[in-house]
C-alpha cells in the first residue's frame, strides 16, 4: 500500500542532536512501513501537521542532502543515527535516493554511523556503506514467526530477507546488530537460532504502549497476553538463548 500522501519539502536542519546517539538524521518525515507500534506516530502526525494515519503520509526532505554538505562542516564528530523517526530504506528511497545521497557525503567525513532499518532495501548501499570505517548496521527482527511481523509491521521485508541482509553485510566486515524490539510474540530460542552468525549483538527491548498500540492490542483481544510479565519473560528467554550461543544481548528496558 503506498502512502496517500507525499509532499516534498525543504527542511530547516538535517543533522539534529539526540538522545540516544550524537546525532540523527531522518530524510523523510512518516514511514510508509507503518508499524502499528512506532513510537513517533503520536508526535510526528502532530509535528508535521498531518491528519492521515500513520503510514499513509511521507514529507521527503528534497534538500537534505545539500544541507547535510553544509551543517556537517560546523559540527563535532559524533556518532550518527540514520534514521530516528522513519525508515531510511522504505520504499519511497527507491525514487529518491536521499538516504544514499547522505550515506556518499558522510563516506568522506570521519563520523561513526549507525543505521537502522526494517528494510532489505539496505544491501542496495552496501557498496558506499563498506567505504565508512565505522559503520553499524541494524535491522529491527522481534520475532521468527512471519505471521506475527505481518500483523505488526504490515510493510516491513519478511524476517528471512532482513537475516538474510545481516549476514551479507556482516561478511563484508560491516558491523551487525538487530534489535529485538519491541519483543513480539514468538519462540526465543528459534529467534536466537536465526540470528546466530548474522549479529554481533541483539538489543532486545519491550513494547511502548501509546493510545494506537493500547487500540491495536483491545481490538486483537492482546492487552492481558503481551501485558509487562510478557515481555520480562520474553527477554530473559531470549538473552540466555542468545548468551548460550555466544551472540551478546542486551536488555534494555
């Protein structure tokens, strides 16, 4: 399904600062991945003054690249996040090529980067990626069950294509990680046996409970199955799985 919406826009700053890594940098403003759980829904419909579900609208940032060229010069090295708010691989990326573009420019500068994505679109840049010394790659995987990523990412790759681009990337000496987040229903040690060899490490993290995700959870009768004790579960079953095949993980919440 394509987002109803696309407008092209000028934005103001590209390289911002963030609470989690130095910087972040989000070419587009909404995700046409739609992921009934994303955190930013609530508050980006409200910054960017869009009425449309979560999803169905994308703001491409047309000149961040040009402004990225710029703000780069003036900033102090730092780890960047690309993306925070959206997916930098959803499939408007394919006609627009912003997160390449950005990905070309900061291959010339000496900044780590961190990238994260739910799309196998990824591989595409693997080549100007290999150029950047310090460059992570993750790609979010919270369950080995398909069924279940499609009810909670309705347009994300399926999981085995995001395995798949973690051992690729992995052995052409990219660093590699997957967060498991937030933890979907599914088997642990299946999850730990599909990113064995594919991760350097998993971040593993619980479900964010904004007002669409509690309407989401009341609709698919899933509030009292995927409540706290869940995802406590979850994690630990997961981290022993994962520790006893000797991928590190990490428990975040």
């Amino acid at each position: 399904m394509r987002p109803t919406v696309v407008r092209e826009v000028h934005a103001k700053s590209i390289l911002n600062r963030s609470k989690i890594h130095d910087y972040c940098i989000n070419p587009y403003t909404g995700c046409e991945v739609g992921c009934v759980y994303c955190y930013a829904a609530l508050f980006m419909r409200r910054y960017s003054g869009h009425s449309e579900p979560w999803g169905q609208f994308v703001d491409v940032k047309i000149n961040a690249p040009a402004l990225l060229a710029r703000q780069i010069l003036r900033a102090k090295r730092g780890s960047i996040w690309i993306a925070s708010v959206c997916d930098p691989y959803q499939p408007l990326e394919e006609r627009y090529r912003l997160t390449r573009r950005i990905l070309e420019l900061l291959a010339e500068r000496d900044f780590p980067i961190v990238i994260q994505t739910k799309s196998a679109r990824v591989r595409h840049d693997l080549d100007v990626i290999r150029q950047i010394p310090d460059a992570t790659l993750g790609l979010t995987i919270a369950t080995e069950n398909e069924a279940t990523a499609r009810l909670f990412e309705p347009h994300a790759s399926p999981i085995a294509e995001r395995v798949a681009v973690l051992r690729e990337f992995k052995a052409a000496g990219v660093a590699t990680y997957a967060f498991a987040g937030p933890l979907l229903p599914g088997d642990p040690e299946h999850l730990a046996a599909l990113l064995d060899g594919a991760a350097d490490r998993v971040l593993i993290d619980r479900m964010n409970y904004v007002p669409t995700v509690r309407r989401f959870y009341a609709r698919h009768r899933l509030l009292d199955a995927l409540g706290e004790p869940f995802f406590r579960t979850q994690a630990r079953r997961l981290a022993l799985a994962l520790r006893k095949r000797g991928v590190a993980a990490d428990v975040v919440f």
